[in-house]
C-alpha cells in the first residue's frame, strides 16, 4: 500500500518532532504513523500529494478540504 502525505507532513521537522495538545487524538494518532512510517527502515512507498492528506483530514483546520488555519493562509 502507498501511504500518501503532503510534502510538509514528511520533511518539515518542525511538524515531526512537535507535539500538538490542542489537536484531538485522531490526528495525534495519524501524525504517529508519519513519523514511524519516515523513520523506519522499512520500504514502505510514500508518494508525496497536493491537498489534503490522511493527516489534514482528521485536523481542526481542514474546513471543505482546504487549510483554514492563518499559518497557511499566510502562505498562499
């Protein structure tokens, strides 16, 4: 099975080394299986996707598919 993840979900460590208490346990569990997924040795592919992932879709912010946190905004 491919796991698929927007890019900073994989690579940003800021994302995966933070904790995030304001979160519900659904996304602190999806953000679990990111970081055993990228710091295994295992082959598990990973594709790297635009919108939203596994992980945006269980997060407080996710309104209609998009990021409506004001960090992401800032960005676009």
């Amino acid at each position: 099975m491919i796991e698929r993840f927007r890019p900073h979900h994989i690579l940003c460590e800021r994302f995966l080394t933070l904790t995030f208490p304001e979160r519900e346990e659904e996304f602190a569990e999806a953000k679990r299986k990111v970081v055993e997924i990228i710091g295994s040795h295992e082959e598990t592919p990973v594709e790297a996707i635009e919108g939203v992932d596994q992980i945006c879709r269980v997060c407080l912010n996710c309104q209609d598919d998009r990021c409506e946190s004001r960090q992401a905004k800032k960005t676009l």
